[in-house]
C-alpha cells in the first residue's frame, strides 16, 4: 500500500492567456479619453492584438529565456579577426521582432503616434524590460537627426520601419535599423560636458573620425549610435554606423559587457573608439547637448513609461495571487489588511498609467504645433521622471511580498521585475539630475510653470486636499533662491498634484478619493497597506486581470 505525501494543493494558477491591454482598466480608460475618434478603432484593435500577445505563455516564455540566457560578448573570430559582436538567445529576437512589427520604434508617421506608442510600450515591456531600450533609443534617435536633413532623410525610414532586420550589414541594404547611444564617459557620467572623446574633421564635409572610450554603450549590436566628442568647435553630436557603407565595418571596439543588477537581457558595454571611427556630425559644432537632448527627452517619456510597465505587472501578478490563495480561512483578496495593501499599490500604478498617457497625448499635441503642450512636458516629463520611476523599486517589492515566500523564488518571476525597478530611475539622468533640470525649467521657462498650472488647474474645486496641495506647492515655489537642497520635495509634489488632478478628473471617485486622502491628504503612514479607509475593494477590483482572452 502507498500513500502520496506530495499533493498539490492551494497553488495559484499561471496569469497567461490574458489580455494585458484590455484588462487594464486604467490603461484602457486612458487610451481611449486620448486617442483621436477618427483612429481610435483601429488603434484599439492594435492594442488588443499586442495586449493578447504580452499575455500569451509564448510571449511570457520569450521573456524568461532572454533574462535566463544573457548576451555573450565574441571580441574575435577563430581566426584572430577583431569582430566585436554579441550574441543573443533566440528569445531577444522574437521579443525585438515583435515590438518593431507593433510600431514600437515609430511615433512620427501616423495620428496618435507618441500615445499609441506610448500604451504598445507600457503593454509589451510587460513581457520583458531589457528589449525596451533598443526599441526606445530607435524610437527616440529621430528627432536628434531631424537636426541634419540629409542625414534624416536617408535613415529616418529605416529607423521607423516595422521590419526586425538584425545583423551588421550596411545600412542601405536593410529593411530596418536600430539605434544605439553613448553619452557617458568614466570621467564625467552626467557631466557629459566633461566629455574627452576628439572628433577630428575628415575629408568628406561633414564627416569626423573619433577617438575616445564610452563608460556606457546601451545596445550595442545596433546599427549606428548617437554619440558626444569634442570637436573644434565644442562639444558635438554625431552618428556613428556599426557598418560603412562599402560594408566595412567600422571602427568600433567593445571591451566588456556590463555585468548588471538586472536588464539582463540586454547587453550594456564599454567600448573604444581608436581614431579610424567615421562618424557623420549632426547639427553644428558646440551643439552636441541641445541636438542629442531630444532624444534624451523621449527617452526620459519611456522611463515613466517603462516604470509603470513594471508596477502594472507586480500589482496584476499580487492581484490575481490574492485572489486564488487561501489563507486563515478564505482568500487573500478578501482579508481587510491584504485588501489594504492592494489598493494601496493598484493607487501606485494607476496614478503612473494615467501620467504616462496624458504626457504621452501632450507629445502628439506638442508635435502638432502646440505651444501649451510643448511647455507641459518641459516641466512634467523630468518631474513624471524623477518620481514615477522612484516608486516602482518600492511597489516592485511590496508587490513581491503579497506572495510571500513563492515571490522569492525566480520562478514567480518577481525577482526579475525587482531587480529591473530601479533601472529608470538611473538611466538617461538620476533622481537629482531630474530634480535640478525641473528647477532649471521654473527658473528659465515661465511658460512651462503656467501650463503646468493650467493643467492641474482644470481640477480645481473637485476635491479639497488636492487644492490645498496645489496651494501649498505655490507656497513652495514663491522663492526659488536656494531651493536647490529642497529641489527633491517640491519635485515629489509637483508629480504628485498632477497625478492628483488627472485621477480626480478621470478616475472613478474611490480611486481619486484614496490618493487625494493618502498622497496629498497626509492621512497615509507612508508604508504600503496603510490607507485611511474609503471603498478599498473597488480600487482592488478594478486593477484585477482576468484569466482567459
């Protein structure tokens, strides 16, 4: 006679086969109050297909064996050639395939670019982080080159092409390309001015040879990067090709792969530039930080993006545990303090979703010719930055801890949503180059103070606390003289009335009343699961994902 000891009970099914657009109902919501009504059918039915796909086993696999099988770095051929190639698992291309087929590296060349974009991007970086910066600096390297015609014209539709086309090859002969940048040196890091890479002028007008090393090269298999050096004329932008184009390859040598706290799919390197390195200038001499500063600034819309990417995540995986899990004789979902704890970080993540969409609508208008917009996103972007991307290293690991002992474990996969939260916060300038470049906008750029205004101003009258809040930030601002060691508080309340004022126009009233009682009431103990009160299980259930498309 035998008996099993090993029966498997009380275990929390797989969140797959889901529709990770759709059943978002903050994401959703958003997209639909943004998105112009002459394009909005199709760019739901879009979503819907790329949502569907984010939560396919296929696509979650896809994601696990690109983080499980990190790039490998081949310096040389068996020959002894130089070749400086990195080697990817098959999972990093069907990952990159898929975004670039979504339209991920193109917000220019349709209605609704940025914010279409924008949502395609928080839904599939859910699948995996680290395939998002090739995919954000691609996106993100075409208003820099728009600052040399010639050079926009021949590589602006292969960098928004909808074709996966990897290897080095020359660029003509391709269907699509990537983008890479490389700002950061050993020396200088955000001090990009402190920059000692030479750009010497060839022959050909317009065209450079570099030398110099960069302490950060982010993807570096890409087909041509960004890059800062020093020419005659003073700091200056260039783009450099992987491949000439008589399909010799350029001059472009990597030392190492960074080994990282997470991103582990992607590959980040140092790389040497040894003075035979052909680069082409974009924009005049001296100009190299006003020309590459437009990509940083998309880039800086993906971080928040990429951030709440990962809070939605971790809340959906604690939502869907609580609700299958029993404990102390019921479910998890439905036990007051767990219930507390999972409004509290569904706040979190709607809150960001919400900022992510309006920011990204205020890019569509921006590019359309609006003053207004343009001035919004010179002082929301840095703030959304700085404070959406802090929060997701927190919500990451409370998100973790709702499943106990099995979010410890890799399997759950909450350890790799841990250890990507705190890349945002990090990546194109950290919380206090955020904080100083906010300040820099207040003190130089009045417009961009009175959009701002006029923006949370919209929801004026709706909710007492969020106007005090806004009262109190004037105070905070009347003098700016040696605000700088305070610059991170008023940032943090900057970001926070503006997610206020969006949540108290469009949320439900239980989603706008908790954060106004919690984030600028100052009826919260800080800690998550410590909300004051108010109809905590709606807040839950709406950030709940179901099972089944």
């Amino acid at each position: 006679m035998t008996s099993s000891t090993h029966s498997v009970t009380n275990q929390v099914p797989p969140l797959v086969e889901h529709d990770v657009f759709g059943g978002d109902a903050a994401l959703a919501e958003a997209f639909a109050r943004h998105i112009a009504p002459e394009v909005a059918e199709e760019a739901t039915a879009e979503l819907t297909a790329l949502g569907r796909a984010a939560g396919s086993a296929e696509a979650q696999e896809w994601g696990t064996l690109a983080n499980a099988n990190p790039p490998v770095l081949r310096t040389h051929d068996r020959y002894g050639h130089r070749v400086d190639e990195v080697d990817f698992h098959p999972a990093w291309h069907h990952l990159l395939r898929r975004a670039v087929s979504a339209g991920l590296t193109d917000a220019w060349s349709r209605p609704g670019g940025h914010l279409r974009r924008a949502a395609g991007f928080l839904v599939w970086s859910q699948v995996e982080a680290g395939h998002g910066c090739p995919v954000s600096m691609t996106h993100s390297a075409v208003p820099a080159l728009r600052a040399e015609p010639e050079l926009a014209r021949v590589w602006e539709p292969l960098l928004t092409s909808r074709r996966y086309d990897p290897g080095l090859r020359p660029a003509a002969g391709k269907a699509g390309v990537l983008a890479g940048m490389g700002m950061t040196e050993k020396q200088g890091g955000s001090d990009v001015r402190a920059n000692t890479t030479r750009a010497e002028p060839l022959s050909e007008p317009g065209a450079y040879a570099l030398t110099g090393h960069k302490w950060f090269c982010s993807a570096p298999m890409s087909d041509a990067f960004l890059v800062l050096a020093q020419a005659p004329g003073g700091l200056t932008c260039f783009l450099l090709p992987r491949v000439l184009p008589d399909g010799e390859r350029n001059a472009f040598r990597i030392q190492r792969l960074k080994d990282k706290l997470g991103n582990r799919s992607n590959a980040s390197a140092e790389v040497e530039f040894d003075g035979t390195t052909l680069a082409w200038r974009v924009g005049e001499e001296g100009r190299g930080v006003p020309t590459i500063i437009e990509m940083v600034g998309a880039t800086r819309l993906d971080c928040v993006a990429g951030s709440a990417a990962i809070m939605r995540q971790a809340v959906a995986q604690a939502v869907h545990h609580a609700a299958h899990r029993e404990a102390f004789g019921g479910k998890l979902i439905d036990k007051p303090l767990m219930r507390n704890v999972l409004a509290d970080l569904a706040l979190e993540s709607e809150a960001a979703t919400a900022l992510t969409l309006r920011l990204a609508a205020a890019s569509d208008a921006a590019a359309a010719g609006s003053a207004q917009e343009r001035h919004l996103l010179r002082l929301a972007v840095p703030a959304a930055k700085y404070w959406v991307t802090k929060r997701c290293t927190p919500v990451a690991a409370e998100a973790l801890e709702c499943l106990g002992g099995n979010g410890y474990v890799e399997e759950s996969g909450m350890p790799r949503l841990l250890r990507e939260s705190p890349l945002n916060s990090i990546w194109e300038g950290s919380g206090n180059i955020q904080a100083l470049d906010v300040l820099r906008a207040l003190q130089r750029e009045p417009g961009a103070l009175n959009a701002f205004l006029a923006e949370v101003g919209r929801a004026a009258g709706a909710d007492a606390r969020l106007d005090a809040a806004i009262k109190e930030l004037l105070t905070q601002m009347s003098d700016l003289d040696g605000i700088e060691s305070r610059a991170r508080r008023l940032v943090e309340r900057l970001a926070l009335v503006l997610q206020g004022a969006l949540l108290v126009r469009y949320a439900p009233p239980a989603v706008a009343d908790a954060f106004c009682a919690s984030r600028l009431g100052g009826d919260w103990g800080g800690a998550f699961g410590t909300l004051p009160g108010g109809d905590l299980e709606s807040v839950v259930e709406r950030a709940r994902p179901v099972n089944g498309m």
